[in-house]
C-alpha cells in the first residue's frame, strides 16, 4: 500500500495502518524527542505521547503539511510540555565544581538530573545530515557536547533550532510546527546559535575521529581497553590530555585534570582489588565501553564509559554508572569469564 492508502485505511480507524504509516518515522523521531530531552526513557515517553496524539488527530489531517512535517509538529510539541514538567538535564561538570580525588565518589542523586548517552545503532547506517539545508550531521546532533549544550537553551529556542539546524526543515515549516511567524524563528535561531557555538568545542567528534582514521581509533580504543582491564593507572593517564576530566553520572563527583584523575583511579576502580572486562559500544557518536566487574561468579554491567577526544588525547571521560541501561546499547548484563 503507498502511504495515501495507508493514511486514508487509518484515518477510517485501521490501527495497523497507521503503525504501518508511522513506522518509517520512528527512529528519527525517537532521535529527536532524545535530542530536546536529553534522555532515552524521557524520549520513549515522549514517542509513545506524540504516537497517541497521532492517532487520536489523524482524522483531522488534512495533508497541508507532509505527514512526517505533522509527526514532528505534534513531538515537538510532546516535548515542550515534558520540558515543563522536569528539571534541565545537565553533565555533571555543569552541576558543581571539581571534588577532591581523595574524597572518593560521593553519593548518586536521587532526582535524576543528568544527560544520558544516545545508543548509535538507533541512528541508522547514515549519519550525515537529515537534509542538505542541515547544519550538523545525525551523529554530530547527539554527541554528548552537543546535547548538554542544547539543554541550557530555552525551550522554544532548543527546538528552532534542532528542528532548522538537525533536520532542515524550513523556517516557514517551523514556524508551523511552533505556531509562530519565520521571523520570530529566525530571532530565535540567531540567539540559540549565540548560545550554543559558546559551549561547543571548535571540532567535533565526527570530525576528530575521521581525522584519526580506522587504525588509529582501534589502536586507541584496544590500548584503553587493555590499560584497564590490566589496572594500568600509567598507561591510562598517558592517553589523556592535561586538562582531562572524569565525571560519573548519577553521582554529581567529578574530576578535573590528568593527575586529579589519575589519583581517583588508583585510589578507588583501580587499585588491583577489582576485575575488570570492557566491551568496545559505540554511544553518543563517541568512543565507548561497556565495563564489567567481576562479581565472583561472572563479570556484570557496572557503568558505560564514554570517550571524548581531542586530537589523539582522551580530553573526558564521562563513566554513566547506569546498567540498566546496556541493554540500549546491545550490551549483554553480564558476561562469562
């Protein structure tokens, strides 16, 4: 069935037309709802809002605006009112200042307030622009950098300008989409580009790793992977950048500078006691590891660290100590000896 048959048997109350009619949609729009709420959970929610919204407005859709224009007017919208309801995802490098290595890593929040990582797979093989009027590739737009940053941006100004920058769509349809008048998108859009080229480093991590090229990444990757899972503190401090920083997600510890990094390692993952197995993921866009510690039977999820990079030096690692999360990821709980 082409799409109009398939809009037309929905909007006569056929639910399996309708999930055949959105289906090519839902990535992307999964993407986006991720991109204004900065979570995966918060993102599910928000589908699942729109797709209900969808089905409940369908027979009043009048075919104006394409269909996916429609579909991501009514997101955006299931998003600027979750937005109201939640405080800001942030990193925890925004949240607080630095913390003493020695002090240990604290305890985790009980309001969840942090930035989470993306899954790539979820993105598709393709991860250039969404339209060649985009500003940023798919990959580029849930990179962790990118995504803190669009979250201290008002809400309307965040979906300007995902919605004209991300997916390229036009100022007329976003003014549609946002009930406004271009010219208020593009006053919007001139202020969230002030703001978020302020909090953006100069190159992007698509950019930087094609600059690295294969060989070097997996040269990178597979020495982190065996400095850790030997407990080689030297080893890893050797990849970092003098200013590096490790934060870890739901705790708001964090901690600035190789050797304030180096001192956290050796005194707490590891000083030797523990045993560790690490799993190249891909997240964010970014380099990642699913990590395991030795539970005296198996190796089980304990956190998901990922890599930012500058140049060929580990500039932040940022360790989300969230398991339950692997399975986002493809990540096995736990793995056998």
């Amino acid at each position: 069935m082409t799409e109009q048959e398939l809009l037309a048997a929905a909007q006569s109350g056929d639910e399996d037309a309708f999930g055949r009619l959105v289906s090519p949609y839902r990535a992307e729009l999964h993407a986006h709802c991720y991109r204004m709420l900065g979570s995966v959970p918060d993102a599910e929610d928000a589908l699942q809002e729109a797709l209900l919204r969808s089905w409940r407005g369908l027979p009043r859709f009048e075919g104006r605006s394409s269909l996916r224009s429609w579909l991501y007017r009514i997101a955006t919208n299931a998003c600027l009112k979750a937005i109201e309801r939640r405080p800001t995802r942030v990193l925890p490098i925004d949240y607080g200042p630095a913390a003493d290595p020695h002090d240990g890593p604290g305890e985790p929040l009980v309001e969840s307030v942090w930035v989470e990582p993306y899954p790539d797979e979820r993105l598709g093989p393709d991860g250039g622009p969404a339209t060649p009027e985009a500003r940023y590739e798919q990959r580029e737009s849930v990179e962790l950098a990118f995504i803190a940053a669009l979250q201290h941006l008002p809400a309307r100004q965040r979906a300007v300008l995902i919605l004209r920058d991300v997916l390229g769509f036009s100022a007329a349809e976003v003014a549609e989409a946002l009930d406004t008048t271009p010219t208020s998108v593009y006053s919007a859009l001139q202020r969230a580009h002030k703001a978020i080229d302020e909090r953006l480093p100069e190159q992007s991590q698509q950019e930087t790793l094609r600059s690295l090229g294969d060989d070097r990444i997996r040269q990178i990757a597979e020495s982190y992977v065996d400095a850790w899972q030997r407990a080689d503190v030297d080893a890893i401090v050797d990849m970092l950048a003098e200013e590096a920083t490790m934060a870890m997600p739901p705790m708001p510890t964090w901690y600035g500078g190789r050797e304030a990094v180096a001192a956290f390692l050796r005194g707490w993952p590891l000083t030797g006691r523990l045993r560790w197995r690490l799993i190249p993921a891909r997240a964010s866009g970014q380099l990642a590891f699913g990590h395991y510690i030795w539970d005296g039977g198996s190796f089980v999820a304990h956190g998901l660290n990922v890599l930012t990079i500058d140049g060929d030096r580990v500039t932040e690692i940022t360790a989300f100590l969230t398991p339950e999360a692997f399975a986002h990821f493809g990540l096995p709980h736990e793995i056998q000896p």
